[in-house]
C-alpha cells in the first residue's frame, strides 16, 4: 500500500471512530509502528488530527480528506464516472466543474474534446488542464480553500457573468432528504452559483457519498437533473434518491 492511499485510510477510521491506536494500524496495514507514527506526525500537520501517546484522537475538522489523499480512494469508480459523464456532454458545449477528484477524471476526458469550454474555480484542475490545445479553460477566482477549490463572494460574483450548458458539481453527501451537502459553507454558496447558471445540473459522485450528510446544504436533490455515481451503494439508498425530476445513472 502505497503512503498516500495508507494515510488516506487513516483519516477515514479517524473520522469514522474519532481515535486511532498506532497498534493497531501498523498491524491492518503489514507496516512498522514507526511508519504508521511517521504517517500521523505528517498528518497532524495538516490540522486533521491530534496525536496522543499511542495514536492519535480526531479534530473538528478529521472529515475534510486533502484532495490529495482523496485521489486515492475509488479511483476505479472515479473513472467510470467520468466516462459516464462525459457521455452526456456534447461537442462544443460550455461546461462548469467544481473540484473533486471525481470532477477531474471528467476534465481530463473533456479537455480533449474540439471546441469545449470549461469554467472552473479548483486549482488543481487549472494546473492539470492549462495549455491544452483546443481547449478554452476559464478559472473562476476567490477566497481559496484546502480542497483546492476558489469559493466566496468574488467567485459568485464572476459566475454571475457566465452561461452555462451543463454544470458538474461534486459532493460531501447526498440524501433523499437532506439533497446534496458539503463541509463549508461558502464553498456551498459557490456551487449553488454554478448550478443557478446552468441550463443542466449534474452531481458526479461515488457510492460512499450516498446517505451521507454533512454540514452545509448545497441544495435540495429536486435542484438536480442527474445523479452520476457508481454502483457501489445498496439498492434501496439509490432507489431513495430516483424522483420525477432527478435521473440517477448509475456504472
């Protein structure tokens, strides 16, 4: 197992069980204590974390996974997601995309389509799509998160000006009641701005988002007109998310 995909999983149990025993890990992952103690001390830099003799115990902020980590999760779904995706996107057509690892599986397909423009506010997309031929990349500016993603006032105020055909947004949670969630609340405002401007919304997101509420509302799941995500998830939490107005497609 490789060091970002172990550090990853670590977060997630922190998250899950708000504590974790350096034991314990090195024995579930086949490594040394010392590894597993050199992956907190790395982690507890990021703020996600506080060690303690033997471990280390969770922070109020233990459930926002750095994109980087998060990249190793489900990469497999991620991708057939982003396939799936593209599919409903025509040639040509102008595209907005929030951040998320999932969103930029779709980009990397997208970018390589004639005539496509996108308009994104994460960083880490811009970085890996700038310059390619063909391609018109408009990134949206504002306050910048750790998630990579550039949300606030400034940024809506930008979106304002733009029209949309479809607009990709990623998310933390998505429930029947609740809709689509995410961990901040600004960041929530400025993927409401991306759908407002969009003749169609899509939510792109894997299986382990599904029945998951987290603490910003995005917006209501009759705001969206289709729901990508991968078939990982029991039936009937997929069939709670089917209504009138919103598809859910899954692969």
């Amino acid at each position: 197992m490789q060091r970002v995909e172990r550090q990853s999983q670590i977060l997630q149990r922190i998250s899950e069980n708000r504590s974790v025993q350096v034991a314990t890990l090195a024995a579930g992952f086949a490594v040394s204590e010392s590894t597993v103690r050199r992956d907190l001390q790395l982690l507890e830099h990021t703020g996600l974390l506080v060690r303690t003799h033997g471990g280390a115990t969770a922070t109020d902020r233990s459930d926002q996974v750095p994109t980087q980590l998060k990249a190793a999760r489900r990469q497999e779904e991620k991708r057939r997601i982003g396939r799936a995706a593209a599919a409903m996107v025509p040639d040509g057509a102008v595209v907005g995309m929030t951040g998320g690892t999932t969103t930029l599986e779709l980009a990397r397909i997208l970018a390589d389509r004639p005539g496509m423009t996108l308009v994104t506010n994460a960083v880490n997309l811009a970085a890996d799509l700038v310059g390619r031929p063909g391609l018109r990349l408009i990134v949206i500016g504002g306050i910048a998160r750790q998630s990579g993603e550039l949300v606030g006032p400034a940024a809506d105020a930008m979106l304002a000006n733009y029209h949309l055909d479809l607009a990709f947004i990623g998310v933390d949670g998505l429930s029947a009641v609740e809709g689509c969630t995410t961990y901040d609340e600004m960041e929530a405002a400025t993927d409401r701005a991306f759908l407002a401007r969009a003749k169609k919304a899509i939510v792109i997101a894997d299986s382990s988002k599904i029945s998951v509420v987290t603490f910003a509302r995005i917006a209501p799941l009759s705001a969206i007109d289709t729901v990508v995500t991968d078939n990982g998830a029991p039936e009937e939490q997929v069939a709670g998310l089917r209504s009138d107005h919103t598809e859910i497609v899954t692969v």
